[in-house]
C-alpha cells in the first residue's frame, strides 16, 4: 500500500502541536516496522531526510505568490498539484492533518482533525507565516482586512466542511474534538476515530547536565520560576497568567519569576500593558527553545500552568508529567481528558482562580508531589506507538471503505 502525507509541517523550525504529532507518528511507523510505502509531499526544498527506504520525498515547489493580501501558494499547491502528484505516484490512501482536503481527490483520504478552531475563529490562531521578502508580488489589489479576514474564514470553512464529509476516515486526537466535531457536523460521526496523541519518550529521559547548567544561566539565575509552554496566541490566556502572576506576586510576596516559552504570535508588550514595572522584571518571554533546553525548564520548573480557552489536545500538559512537573490547567475542552486526576485545575475566564492555584501549589510541597506521581501513572495512557498503530490501523481500513 502507498500511503501519502502532507509533511509540510516538518520542515516548520519551530515544530509545535500538530508537527510534533507528524514527527512523532512517523517515528512510531519506524519502529513498528510498517513496510508500507510513505510518501510525504512538500510544496518547498525543504524536507527532511527520509526515516527509511520505504519513505519517499515528493517535491513540487510553489513560489511564494500574493494579492491582495492573500497568500496564494498553499492553495495553489494543496487544490491543484497535490492531486496530480497523489495520481502520479499512484497514492492508495491519504492523510492530511489539517482536513483541508483537496476538492479532487484520486485517492482515498483521512482527515486527521487536532482541534475545530479552524471552524471558530481562524483569523486569530492562524496568521500567515510568511516572511514579506519571499513573495512574488502580484498587482495591488488593496482589499479591506475586515473583508480579507471574512474571505479568509468563509474559505477555510468551506474546504474544511467539504474535506470532512468527503474523507473515507476521520481522525480526532480528542473525545473533546469528536465531540466539538458531531456537534457541527452530526453526518460525519459515523466515521470518526478517536486516536489520543502519544508522549514523545524523549521528555522521559534524564536530561543532560550541561543542559540544566545553560538553562540556570541564561533563563533561570537559579531561582524559582513558574513554567508556561505555548505558542503565544490569545486563546492560549497568556494575559490571564500573567495578570494571576501580578496578584501571585502581591499576595504570596515569594521569589518567583514567570517564563514564557514559545514563538509569539502577537504582541508580548500588550500583554504586560497594565503590569506594574517591578513584576514585569520577573517576567521573561524566552521566544522558542531547544527540546533538550525545553525539557530542562519542565524538570526544574517549580510547576507548569495552561489555563487555555481551547485545546484540541494540549501537548505540553503531558510533557510536564514525564518531567516530573506539577500542572495547573484549565477544565474546560480536552484538558480534563489528557490530564485527569493529575491535574489541579482552573476556570481560565477568573484571574483569581489562577492566581489562588498558583499560591497554592507554590506553597505546598505535598500538593506538587501528589501531582507529580499521579502524572506518571496518567502519561502512560499516551504511548506514541499505540498512537501510531492506531493510525495505521484507521489507514488500512479507510482502503476497505467506500463514502
């Protein structure tokens, strides 16, 4: 069997939620052995180097086109060449991990679903990641951003609303997501797998010495810090947490700093806009990390917060556990689902609320050690090679279906 994939999200040097979960699965298909043949298609040069003989590197590149706003080459090169190229490396069966399927598909298809923000509010969890300098400009068509932005969704929702009703198979790495799923789309929930992510292992593993040293250096100075771990986008309620660390900082009078880890997707000073100066001084944005680096701030990290609005899943709840790391998170959408009994959980819309947690776990050590061992029994629910069998098996029955 020829399986293709869309493995533009590997490429991403910032690899987050949905290109750890493609790396991760293909890692898993390696070591189970899967003799199948892969194909991972990419509209750019770069691809990463195929994990064994029987995976191939499809390219056809795209230049980077724009007018009136409008990025143009990932449609181009998603409704239009991806088909040819599934037909001309007689692909049997595809999986995509946006859902945003191809009008016209040669091939059978699964949709692997991560979360419907898409179907919510794309304007503000997806801007464009295009660097101005690499595209091709077209005539200057001036189109007015509330209008772009309504063009932008309607697409979106059109082509997702398409490409899930017409996939052989859907995936939804979430009950919550299934559930989100069949309450918009009730026809398609007959055809809806759940298939949890899995725990990178790599988070399990005892982190280098040298590693924790340039961590204290550079992020920490060796005090004690409360850990958030997110692209910064406003669902993921940065704002909240760090208006819960100002009241943190007043009430507890303790020696904490906040870190903030990951790529910013807005403006990290409209964050802070408000936050007295001498609490802002113990607030630092990292930008993005290494694995070995992140991994490092997760073990001596004296607990991990994630009051979201929405998670599909939620990666780094699970991540903190396998580095012996106490949580805090919201109970709204998949967090209870992931972290379970594990968890000390929030309402994300009350400041207090997280600024109490933080209190609390800050200054009770029972608490944290509670926590810490029940996450290690919780992540052991995620194993990325049941995950990626479990897709493997979704595959192979998409081949039996017919729509």
């Amino acid at each position: 069997m020829r399986i293709g994939i869309d493995g533009r999200m590997l490429t991403n040097p910032y690899r987050a939620g949905v290109g750890n979960w493609l790396g991760l699965l293909l890692d898993g298909f390696k070591a189970l052995n899967v003799k199948h043949q892969v194909y991972l298609f990419y509209f750019n040069n770069y691809t990463i180097d195929p994990p064994a003989d029987n995976y191939h590197n499809v390219i056809f590149a795209v230049p980077p086109i724009k007018i009136a706003g409008f990025n143009l080459y990932s449609l181009i090169w998603k409704q239009l060449i991806l088909p040819i190229l599934l037909y001309r490396n007689k692909i049997d069966v595809f999986l995509d991990h946006t859902g945003e399927l191809p009008v016209i598909m040669p091939c059978k298809s699964i949709a692997v679903v991560h979360d419907v923000i898409p179907l919510l509010n794309v304007n503000a969890d997806y801007p464009e990641p295009v660097v101005e300098s690499d595209v091709i400009p077209l005539p200057n068509i001036s189109v007015d951003r509330n209008l772009k932005n309504k063009l932008k969704k309607t697409y979106t929702r059109l082509i997702l609303y398409r490409g899930l009703s017409r996939a052989n198979k859907i995936i939804a790495i979430s009950n919550s997501t299934k559930n989100d799923l069949c309450n918009l789309m009730p026809n398609i929930s007959s055809k809806i797998n759940v298939v949890h992510n899995g725990l990178d292992p790599f988070f399990s593993w005892p982190v280098p010495n040298e590693v924790i040293e340039f961590v204290k250096k550079n992020f920490t100075s060796g005090q004690p810090y409360i850990l958030a771990v997110s692209t910064i986008k406003p669902r993921k309620n940065f704002s909240g947490i760090i208006n819960a660390f100002a009241i943190f900082k007043k009430t507890a009078k303790l020696s904490h700093r906040l870190l903030l880890i990951g790529e910013s997707l807005i403006n990290s000073d409209s964050l802070l806009s408000g936050v007295e100066t001498n609490i802002i001084k113990d607030i630092t944005f990292t930008g993005y990390v290494s694995k070995d680096q992140l991994k490092a701030l997760y073990t001596m990290a004296d607990f991990f917060v994630m009051p979201s609005f929405y998670e599909g899943f939620g990666y780094p709840v699970i991540e903190a556990m396998a580095c012996g790391c106490p949580v805090i998170s919201s109970k709204t959408s998949s967090l209870p689902e992931v972290g379970g009994s594990a968890v000390f959980y929030v309402n994300p819309y009350s400041i207090e609320d997280i600024a109490e947690a933080m209190i609390k776990m800050a200054t009770d050590s029972i608490l944290r050690q509670r926590l810490v061992e029940k996450g290690k029994k919780q992540i052991q629910k995620f194993d990325y090679l049941v995950t990626a069998k479990k897709v493997l098996e979704v595959i192979e029955d998409a081949i039996k279906t017919d729509l």
